[in-house]
C-alpha cells in the first residue's frame, strides 16, 4: 500500500468521523490536512511518553499543538 493510499484512507476516515459529527462534508485537501495533524499528534504523544512528558510546562503545550497543525513540521 502506498503513502497516498495511507493519506486517502485516513482522510476518509475523517470524512466519515466529521459527517457522524453533524459536521458538513470537508474539502479532500482539509480531511487530509486533519488526518496529518491527527497522525502527527498521535506520534508526538507516543514520542513524548518515551520521554519527559512530565517534565514539560504547561506553557509550551500551546505551542507543541501549534506545531502540529503545520504541515511541514517533522514532529
């Protein structure tokens, strides 16, 4: 299976989570955006339980979850 495969699976997925939501069906480009920062975030707590989760300020929890709304970030 492909990365875009992957990509198309996911982003249907958040079709169809937004569209149980009530949610109005979402452009493809925004579904796959979503479905990245999903996967992202996923990863940064899996990253994160390995290592100082705790150890981290409040403050910078804001910040973490800005960078994982862009799309270009490695985290």
């Amino acid at each position: 299976m492909s990365d875009h495969d992957i990509t198309s699976d996911r982003a249907a997925a958040v079709q169809v989570m937004a569209q149980t939501m009530g949610w109005q069906t979402l452009e493809p480009s925004a579904a796959e955006r979503i479905a990245r920062g999903a996967e992202n975030a996923v990863r940064a707590v899996a990253e994160r339980r390995r290592g100082s989760l705790f150890d981290t300020e409040p403050g910078d929890f804001v910040a973490t979850l800005e960078s994982l709304a862009d799309p270009d970030s490695d985290t």
